[in-house]
C-alpha cells in the first residue's frame, strides 16, 4: 500500500484535457525547435511544419480556454492533508503559471502571424482569421519581430514549468509514495505506474 493514499481522482473530462494537451504541447515545442534549429527543415518540409505548427497552436488555444472552462465548472479535488501547506501554495502557483502559459503561449503565436501578408492556413481547410488590429498596422515587421522573441522566450519558461510539473509529479509517485500523479492518470497507465513503483 501507499504510505499516503488518495481517493480524490480528477473526472475522465479533465484527465483527457490534461494528456491531450500535455501531448500536443510538447509535440508543438519539439516541432518548434526542430523549424529553428539549423537547416534541420529546408524548403517545402519547413513550410509545411510552419503551418502545421500554427494550426496545432490554435488547437492548443481552443482547448485551454475550454479546459479553464472546464476546472471553474469542475473544480479539481482538494489537495491530499498529508501535503505541507508550502508545498500546497507551490503547486497552486505552479498551475496557475501554467494554465496563464497554455493561454498566452499560442495566443502570442496568434498575434505573430496575423502580421504577416497572407492569411495562415487551419491544415489547408479555412483561413485563420487575423487578430484585427494587427493585421492593419503600418510596421508589422517591426512587431512581428518583438512577438517572435517573446514567442521564443515563452517556449523556455513552458519548458521549464512543464519540467517542475513532471518532475514534482513524479518525486510524490516514486519518493512519498502517494498517489496524486494517479488522480490524474487513466486507469491502464496507472496500473503501470504502480507497477513501476513496487511494493504495492
């Protein structure tokens, strides 16, 4: 058994939001990379990531509004007693950063190419709409250069919180023996994690 065990799981709703979006996120943070990185993507291959990597990112804005939707009309279950009221305060932090991040992340995207000549494409279905006033400015370059930094600066921070997230996730699973990672795990990966785990 657990040394500290939890009956408070999150609804299946908020456990698909919850991968899917870690999922795509990571996926978008990769393909973001691999497209600046060197000559790793030349020609036709880039362009393709390019809008593949903006429609994914409206995707991403999407589910994070209905996901924060979703949390104020479901609200998560209460952290376990056993967790120090510090470590609580850090964790309610850390989520807020991130949901703010999963927001403000594509959204800035958003902003960047709806200062370029041409409408983006949604995977070649429909054009993405551009966000009004920028697309009208007389010095889009010049903003689409500030919005490219921030874009990029932006990656690193969701990495960084993305590995605290995980990281902490994982040091109550393996370390204290807890099951908060398992709220939020599907069932047949949480028999896996318990197996990884031992002494169960």
């Amino acid at each position: 058994m657990s040394m500290h065990t939890s009956s408070a799981h999150y609804n299946a709703v908020a456990k698909t939001l919850h991968w899917l979006m870690a999922l795509l996120i990571v996926g978008m943070l990769v393909l973001g990379l691999v497209m600046t990185t060197g000559n790793v993507l030349d020609g036709p291959g880039k362009s393709v990531a390019l809008q593949m990597h903006k429609s994914f990112g409206m995707i991403v804005l999407v589910l994070g509004l209905f996901r924060l939707a979703w949390r104020w009309l479901k609200p998560p279950p209460p952290f376990p007693t056993h967790m120090p009221r510090w470590e609580k305060f850090a964790a309610h932090v850390t989520h807020v950063i991130l949901y703010v991040l999963i927001l403000v992340m594509p959204l800035v995207g958003w902003m960047m190419i709806s200062t370029f000549p041409h409408n983006s494409s949604f995977f070649g279905l429909f054009p993405i709409p551009n966000v009004p006033f920028l697309h009208d400015l007389p010095n889009k370059k010049d903003i689409r250069e500030i919005l490219e930094n921030i874009h990029w600066s932006l990656a690193w921070v969701i990495v960084a919180f993305i590995a605290l997230h995980a990281g902490a996730a994982l040091k109550h699973h393996f370390i204290e023996r807890d099951d908060i990672l398992l709220g939020m795990t599907p069932k047949y990966l949480a028999r896996i994690l318990l197996c990884l785990r031992g002494g169960e």
